[in-house]
C-alpha cells in the first residue's frame, strides 16, 4: 500500500473537504520556474475563500501574493476557471532569489463536486496524470485521465498550449529499514516530514512502536528477507537489527536485487570491513559493492545518540535522493516508479 496520501499526491480530497466547508477553493500550481525559486515546478497549495491555506509554494512575498491573488479570484463571479501570473522575485516582490515563477490558479465551486470526487478517489490508488482543455478566457475543461508512465514519481504541472498537464503524486523514495531498535524507531520519526515511504521491518512484532507517522508501515515477517518481495525501483535499503549475520544476510540478498539502488549498514569501520569481506567470499564484485555503504550517515558527528545518529542518516538519503532524481532528469537513471510501492503492511 501507498504510505500517507500528500498534497502533491491527492489534492482533491482537501479540494472535496472545502467546497463542502466553504463551497468554494482555489489550487494554486507552480508551472515552471526560471533561476532560482522557492519551490520546483509542480508545488501546490489550497486556499479557502477567507485566506486559509494548506501547503505552500515557499512562503514570503511570492506566497502572499499569490494567496491575495487566489482569494480575489474567488471573490469574482464563476469559478472553473485558470488564472496565470509570472513573477519575477526581484523587481516585482522584492525577493533576493533573482528567478522567475509563473503560477496558475484554479478555482472551484460546488458544480465541479462530482469531478474533484472522481479524481479523489483515483488519486488514492496511486499517481495520475491528467490533461485539461483551456480556454481563450481561462475557462477548464473536465480533466481526462491519461496512462500513467511511472516517471520520477514527481508532481508535476505545465501549460501546453491550450492543454494543462499534471501529475499527482507524492515523489518519496520506497525505503526498506530493517531493525526496529532505538536508532531505527528514531530514524521513521526523522524521516516523518520528509519524502520517503518507509517500511520498518523487523521479525519481533512487540518491538513495533504503537504510532508510526503517516510515511511509515510495519512489516513484522519471520524471515525479513521477505520485504523483498515486490520492490520498486530505485528502493533504498538500511540495515540496522540486533544480530550482524542477520545484518549480513539481508545486505547479500538487496546487493542481488537491480532494485535496490542502495544498500547502507550501521556499524562500525572495522564492521563495514569485515562485511566487505564477507560480501566479496559471497560472490559480489566491486560493481555490487560500490551500492553498499558502511558506516552510514554524515562524516563528522561524533555522538551517537540514537536521534543524532538519524538525523545524519536523514540528511545523507536526502543527498542520495537529490543526485537520484539529478540522474533520472539527465536520462541515466532506470526506470524509477517511485510511490508506487504495494508491499503487504502489517
């Protein structure tokens, strides 16, 4: 199953909650950006008929202009329709960034209830990607749903003449972390807000913490080398249990898989070199064991506070993730699938 639907994911829902609440809502989608920006292309947010709002597309003047400009659109007469503003931060808003970002705002009211329905509950069963007609004076035609190709599993928004294209989805990165431990429960919480879709495996099922977040699922297996089992593409694996020949088993069967992207192990220098070796006796070559890392996280800090040990193992997938999706842009990446993981939650 998808962990914890977002707004990039399944903005229609929120859309549903407040034409019902407010009988009315503006979307707001970044469409390309130029230079440097707050938020890529893609970003979305929703803003109610008295000023609430949900998301954001990087805050400061842009956001605030963008929201005054969404609210007036509400207040004129008939919704359904798109409204495009280019700013450029610097001479327009004042904002040091120096780029430009071009936004579209839609509007909707209680007549396009049955259509934002539908495209709810498609979204809730994984990515879409939709086109719309526009008009000359800005009208939007019913979104028709198109194949969806996998891609980067990135949002994504663009006017195409008078076509609008979109995809919804939530862009995280499938992550398999095994070991429930100290370090692994402080590891989902780091990685809560942050865009991944974790599955926390272990064989103890007691060890699971009562509440995960909305990004986390538990799989409890006798044999944890059975989270493999239907992986996308590009997944990330950690290894963090309570037994190093468990540890070493599950880094021999990910290096196996061309799914796995990357294999990281919490330990020590002498630990990654005895599991090298290990490795290498097993049959891996230096190709599959240029994807094995050991020890994981940032160079540099010192302390080994189960929350301290997370947050550099945080920051370090999100560089891994970043240079992923730099690789994907640039063609070299195979093909990712990301958020469309199903793997039996438990």
């Amino acid at each position: 199953m998808t962990a914890g639907a977002s707004l990039a994911a399944n903005p229609w829902s929120r859309i549903a909650a407040l034409i019902e609440r407010f009988g009315a809502c503006a979307m707001i989608s970044v469409l390309s950006v130029e230079g440097s920006a707050p938020r890529e292309a893609g970003t979305r947010m929703l803003v109610a008929p008295d000023g609430s709002y949900s998301g954001t597309i990087g805050g400061g003047t842009l956001e605030f202009e963008a929201i005054r400009a969404a609210v007036r659109a509400l207040a004129e007469a008939g919704t359904g329709r798109l409204h495009l503003r280019t700013f450029t931060l610097g001479p327009d808003l004042g904002q040091c960034c120096g780029g430009r970002v071009t936004v579209a705002t839609e509007t909707f009211a209680a007549e396009r209830a049955a259509e934002v329905g539908r495209l709810a509950r498609l979204c809730e069963a994984g990515p879409v990607a939709s086109e719309a007609s526009i008009s000359a004076d800005g009208a939007v035609g019913a979104r028709r749903v198109l194949p969806h190709e996998g891609g980067d599993g990135r949002p994504g928004a663009e006017l195409c003449g008078g076509t609008l294209r979109e995809t919804f989805a939530d862009g995280r990165t499938p992550l398999l972390l095994f070991g429930a431990g100290h370090v692994g429960k402080a590891l989902v919480l780091a990685l809560a807000p942050l865009p991944f879709q974790v599955f926390l495996v272990d064989g103890r099922p007691d060890i699971f913490p009562a509440y995960l977040p909305a990004n986390a699922r538990p799989l409890a297996v006798a044999d944890p080398l059975q989270a493999f089992g239907g992986i996308p593409h590009q997944s990330e694996v950690l290894i963090m249990t309570h037994d190093h020949g468990l540890d070493l088993a599950i880094a021999d069967a990910a290096l196996r898989l061309e799914q796995v992207s990357g294999v990281g192990m919490i330990g020590s220098e002498t630990k990654a070199a005895r599991m090298r070796t290990r490795l290498r006796a097993a049959g891996h070559g230096e190709e599959a064991l240029a994807r094995f890392r050991c020890p994981i996280g940032l160079a540099g800090i010192s302390s080994k506070a189960p929350a301290v040990i997370a947050a550099g193992v945080a920051a370090d997938l999100l560089v891994r993730r970043d240079v992923a999706m730099a690789r994907w842009a640039d063609g070299t990446t195979p093909d990712a699938g990301r958020g469309n993981a199903r793997m039996r939650a438990v």
